[in-house]
C-alpha cells in the first residue's frame, strides 16, 4: 500500500512537466516536439511552443524552444521567441521578436510546414 501512495504522489508531481511535450516530427537532423499546454493566441492569431532537438549539434546549440504563431489565412508562420539550448539542457537566453516576428518559409513536407500545422489544420 505505501509503495502505491508513494507512485502516485511521484506520477502527479512528475505528470505536468512531462506529459504536455509530443514528438510531431522527427528525421536524421531534428527531433520535433510541441507543448500542448502552450496553445495561446497571439494577436489573434494561433501560437504554441515547441522544441527542436538537434541530432548532430557539433559546436553550436544542442536545441532551440520556439514561440511559433501562424497566420492561418495568409499561410505563413513566425517565430515570436526563441531559447536555444546546451547539451546540458541548460537555457542560453531567451530571444524575443514579438515586434518584428521572424517569418519562416511553409515549404511543402517541411519541417516548418510540420509546425504550421499543428496551428492551422
């Protein structure tokens, strides 16, 4: 009985920082996950978080969290933050672009497009 309180305790305090990232999309370069839990609006348009883990980081950052927002009707997608990450998992600094969103191009089978749809089915 105590070894089944102790589990439970342990799955409810670990649950919320696990479970709210999923894998969208994954290659030899990048691992693509998203936080559910993040789903917003953005100046009236859709945004989420997500994570880019790099498979071959070599001397630069091991990842990157990106704040994406898409406008759905124009088919456009843009990264509003962005926090790279070290293979240690620590954060180098968080970069905003709430006022001058960084447009990234909606390529078919991409992994941008990928993200977009995620906003924009």
């Amino acid at each position: 009985m105590r070894k089944a309180i102790v589990l439970f305790i342990i799955l409810i305090t670990a649950s919320p920082a696990l479970a709210n990232w999923r894998m969208y999309s994954e290659d030899k370069n990048v691992v693509a996950s998203f936080d559910y839990l993040s789903r917003a609006s953005f100046r009236g348009k859709p945004s989420l978080w997500v994570r880019w883990h790099y498979a071959n980081p070599g001397k630069g950052p091991a990842g990157v969290k990106i704040h994406f927002a898409a406008d759905c009707a124009e088919h456009r997608l843009y990264e509003i933050a962005s926090d790279p990450y070290d293979t240690e998992g620590n954060y180098l600094g968080m970069i905003k672009r709430e006022d001058a969103p960084k447009d990234y191009a909606v390529t078919p089978g991409s992994l941008n497009e990928a993200t977009y749809k995620l906003m924009c089915p």
